[in-house]
C-alpha cells in the first residue's frame, strides 16, 4: 500500500521518466512510461527535470547529517556517563534533625 497522494507518485513517476530519459536508457523508460500510462514528454525546463537527482543527493546529505549527530549523541552520552556524581546524600540527610546546630535570634519577634 502506498502512502503516497496521486499527484506525489505523477511527480515520482515523471521524475523517474526523466532521469532514464537523461540517462539513455530507452528501454526502461519505455517500458515504464507504457506501465505508468503517463502523459510524459521530455522538457529540460520541466519542473520535475533532475528532481530524482536532487532529492537523491539530500537524502544523501541529510542521512550524513544523521550519522554525525548519532555519533554526537553518543560521545556526549558516554560524557555524561563518566561525569563525577555529587555526593551520596541520601534523603534522610535533607531533612533537619534535631539539636539545631544554629538558632538564628535577630529576625523573630520576642
């Protein structure tokens, strides 16, 4: 099942048309431009013309893209990982006990 609209696979199938047109290679362009039943005629100024090699390259560039932020990630993981941890204050430290170790007399009311 495909999940592309029609008008996405008209441009995809246009775009694949041109790319084997540009590239010489008539038989598969023939053979898909009889399976699409696209109105299809060579223009270089067409809008789909080298859009096959554009989205191409970047997925390419963008894939790269990815690869260099998964590496990021992971050093920047495994800096945090190694990262000092603060003291091993449980959390009966945090409350008060009693004697206090200060009284503090200037700010209440007597």
């Amino acid at each position: 099942m495909s999940q592309l609209t029609e008008r996405q696979k008209d441009e995809l199938h246009k775009s694949i048309l041109d790319y084997l047109h540009s590239a010489g290679l008539t038989h598969s362009y023939e053979a898909l431009l009889e399976e699409t039943g696209c109105a299809f005629t060579p223009d270089p100024k067409a809008r789909h013309a080298g859009l096959l090699e554009k989205k191409w390259t970047s997925v390419i560039r963008l894939q790269k893209k990815i690869m260099d932020l998964e590496n990021r990630n992971a050093a920047l993981t495994e800096e945090i990982s190694a990262a000092p941890r603060r003291g091993g204050a449980s959390q009966a430290d945090w409350v008060p006990r009693a004697p206090a170790a200060y009284t503090l007399t200037g700010h209440r009311a007597q």
